[in-house]
C-alpha cells in the first residue's frame, strides 16, 4: 500500500536545493515511485518531484492523464534533459509546492530525456507538449530550481512574501 506523504511548500529551504543521482534502482526507489505516484494522485497533481516530500534523490513522477483518461503514469530516476527544442511553448504552470498559484511560463515545445525507468534500465524519450513543459518544471525542481523563478523579480517576491507570512502565521 502506497504511502501519501505531506508536500513540502514554499518558503521551505529543501526546494532549493539540488537533489543526490539515484546510485540504483532497487524495490526502496520503487516504493518510493509509488508513494509518490499516490501522493501526485491525491493532491492532485500531474507531476512531483521527489524533493517536494522533502526527499532529495532524483526522481520524478508524472502523468498527464485528465479524469476521464486512462491513468499513464511515467516514472524517472536521474533524468536529464539531453536537448530542448528552439520552439517554444508558453503554458499555465502551477505547483503543488506553491499552492493555488499559475502563472504564464515560457519554455522549450520538446524536450528529449535520458533516465532510468522503474527495472533500472536505461531510457531515452522524446516528449513535446504539455509532457514537455511538465517534465522541464520536474526537473527543475531536482535543481533547486521553481517555476516562479521564470516569473518577474516583482511578481516571484510577492509570492514568495505571502507564503513566507502565512507559514509565520501558521506557526504561531
């Protein structure tokens, strides 16, 4: 049975920091696959990266998937974006890091990526579109890396600001 975890928010440190290469693919990293999996399911999201559970390996899950689609989850272990296209995409991003928060985010229409799948073994893919944008912002987040960063200094501060005051508020 798959565990669902707490997401971690913003202002929390853990999100800007870059998360540790996957040494092997073993039934830990698999549990911790699926508990990340249910956890993206009951946010709901259609990505999350392993450190927005406060665990900083390389892993990310993502599923496209709408409601009334057929579930097709894809699962990553130490991914890295070998090219990105010269066309670009702008596309509504949100974060289950950053609550209740979309912006307009500019990026790359394709991206090709090399990672380790659920065996272990080696994969390449070439996604475009919405898969695209959603692996790029996932693999952001292994880097420290959020996508308010892409936002103005302005419009990133005041989010920033708001989160930082209601987690002081929270703490009280």
């Amino acid at each position: 049975m798959a565990t669902i975890h707490p997401i971690v928010t913003i202002p929390d440190s853990v999100l800007r920091q870059t998360a540790e290469p996957v040494e092997r693919v073993d039934d830990e990293l698999r549990t911790l696959m699926d508990d990340m999996l249910a956890t993206m399911y009951d946010a709901p999201g259609v990505g999350l990266a392993a450190p927005q559970i406060g665990i900083l390996r390389r892993v990310i899950v993502m599923d496209p998937a709408r409601d009334e689609e057929e579930p097709a989850p894809l699962v990553m272990a130490n991914p890295v974006i070998l090219q990105r296209s010269d066309e670009m995409r702008v596309h509504e991003e949100g974060c289950l890091s950053i609550p209740d928060v979309t912006a307009e985010v500019e990026r790359p229409a394709m991206a090709r990526v090399s990672y380790l799948d659920r065996e272990g073994k080696s994969q390449e893919a070439e996604l475009e579109g919405f898969l695209a944008t959603i692996v790029q912002h996932e693999v952001d987040h292994l880097n420290g890396v959020l996508f308010i960063d892409y936002l103005s200094r302005l419009k990133r501060d005041m989010i920033v600001r708001k989160f930082t005051k209601q987690k002081r508020a929270t703490a009280v």
